[in-house]
C-alpha cells in the first residue's frame, strides 16, 4: 500500500464506486463517503457513512473524522473526488420546492465546497493535494426541469475556479483542481432521470434518448483522465476535462 490517500464521495455505486475500486488497485488508501454502505473491501479501503445533504454531520462528525486521518501522518499524495450529488426535484420552475433546491444545493455545492476548504485548512502546504469536481454538461447547458441540477452543479464549477485562484494567489503550487464532466454515464441517476413522468419531468424523453440510442457508457471507462490527474505533477491549478469516447486519460 503505497502512502497516497483519496477521499472519494458518493462510492456505494457508479463513478465514486468504480473510481475507488480503480485507486485500490493502484494501492491507494481510499476513504469513501456515502449514505449507503459500500461493496468495497480491503485494507486500504475505509467507509465513513454519513449525508452529504445534512450540514450539521458535514461539520460535526465527517469534517473533523477526515482531520483524523491527518494527525500524526505525512501523506505523500491527497485526492478528493467530489462525486456524491442528486438530481433535485426534476420539475419546472414554476412547480418547484425552494426547499428542495436547498437541500440539493447542499449535496451539490455547499458539502464538496465545504470539503475542499476544509482539506486546504488540514493538508500540509508541501503536499500535493488533487481535486477532481465531477461536473456535467448541465453545469452549462440550461435543460428544462433540471434547474436544481443545473444550478448546483454550475456552483461547483466556479467552486473550483474560486478554489484554484486562492490558491495560486497564497502560492500554494502543489494544490490543483480537475473540473471533469463525464458524458453520459450508465448510473442510477440515469436510470432516474428517464424513469420519470413525463407529466411531470418535461425533459425525461432527452434521457430515455440516451439509453435507447446506446449513448450510455460505463462508469469504468470513462475515470481513466481523473486518474492520471490524481497521479500527475505538472498540472495547471485549474484544468476542465469533457470525456471523449476512446479517451483513456
């Protein structure tokens, strides 16, 4: 087990799963964070339970349970995979809950935001630190029915940017941020999203689209760029990657 560790959100299934089961492989501490437990194994791996979506475990029990994992130990390497988010409420804006958007906002933006500073607060100045931001081509693309995604995940993008400039500003060189959109990925969000109403969702037909045209890929192939950012030196403190079919990193 090498003396790297990454903190991977949202590992009971999809990208988060396949990613730490891919950073296991490569000997890689792993702690993932879920509401659900996780089918992963092994001594590198680690399992914190908790919801991304309540604030006062975010700030009570998972933040200081990551400072833990910093006493006493030098890391070599520190990752944090910002992956755990929701779709929101899939209705249009006139029929929206701002309760709800509130809550997804808080899964989406306010918890990886609140992680990335909190690792910059914990992670020694000398140690590189990666942050990959798993985004979405609604982070800029307006699709009707999905404000509470699309607005969320546009927050995390300019998290990032906000992120890396501080950084660069204190002249913090060893710390970079990946912007990484994935495409269309065979997830349970998909599934979601096309198996709702279309009385209800006015978008559903763009995502039974992608399933029935075979768009859809797998969460494997499609994480081979965020491991190469995680395990790469020379990188700018701000960087987005969209994945292209075929791309292995």
């Amino acid at each position: 087990m090498t003396n790297q560790i990454a903190i991977v959100t949202g590992t009971s299934s999809g990208i988060g799963e396949a990613l730490a089961e891919k950073l296991l492989s490569e000997n890689w501490n792993v702690v993932g964070v879920a509401r659900s437990p996780a089918a992963l194994a092994g001594s590198g791996y680690r399992h914190i339970q908790s919801d991304l979506g309540d604030l006062n475990s975010l700030v009570e029990t998972l933040i200081p349970r990551l400072k833990e994992l910093f006493q006493g130990r030098k890391w070599d390497r520190v990752a944090l995979i910002n992956n755990a988010a929701s779709t929101g409420q899939l209705r249009d804006m006139e029929e929206s809950d701002p309760r709800v958007l509130a809550a997804t906002l808080t899964t989406n933006t306010v918890a990886p935001a609140a992680l990335m500073g909190s690792l910059a607060r914990i992670c020694p100045a000398d140690t590189p630190l990666r942050i990959v931001n798993i985004s979405s081509g609604l982070a800029h693309f307006a699709l009707p029915g999905c404000q509470d995604y699309c607005i969320s995940k546009a927050g995390l993008h300019m998290a990032g940017q906000v992120f890396a400039a501080e950084q660069r500003n204190s002249g913090m060189t060893q710390r970079a941020v990946l912007s990484f959109s994935p495409g269309t990925v065979a997830t349970k969000m998909q599934q979601k999203l096309r198996n709702e109403s279309g009385d209800d969702f006015s978008s559903v037909a763009v995502f039974e689209d992608f399933h029935s045209t075979g768009q859809l890929v797998s969460p494997e192939d499609v994480i081979g760029p965020v491991v190469s950012f995680l395990d790469a030196d020379d990188v700018p403190a701000f960087s987005e990657v969209q994945f292209q079919a075929g791309q292995t990193g």
